[in-house]
C-alpha cells in the first residue's frame, strides 16, 4: 500500500539538454527571488523572532554609573 511520503513530491524530468536545464534553473532562481521580495517582511520577521532588538538609531547604550570601566 502507497503511503503520501512514498511518491515524489514532483517528478522531474530524467533527460534535459544542458540549455534546458540551465533555463529551468536561471527560471527557479528567478521565482525565488520574486518571492523573496514579495514576502520579504514576513521572512524577515520569521527568521529574526529570536534575535533580540536592535536599538533605534540615536539612541547610545552606557553602562550603568556603578558599572567598573573595564
């Protein structure tokens, strides 16, 4: 019996000429790039949720005064 992780997700082709295959991949890099900036806010977000924030330009982090120098 056939499970859903049995059968590839998409069934490539097996014999390209090299300027097809280039063309298929300059096409999938293309794709990602378009998709890359269309969604580029929500990658961003995904991908920095466990970064702390950065600062807001302008503002400076001193130390505390009862903080040694070194």
């Amino acid at each position: 019996m056939l499970r859903p992780n049995d059968l590839p997700l998409i069934c490539l082709p097996t014999e390209l000429s090299d300027e097809t295959a280039a063309t298929l991949i300059e096409f999938l890099h293309e794709l990602t790039a378009a998709l890359e900036q269309h969604y580029f806010a929500q990658l961003r977000r995904y991908y920095h949720h466990d970064r702390p924030s950065e600062p807001e330009l302008g503002t400076s982090h001193l130390s505390e005064p009862d903080d040694p120098p070194f």
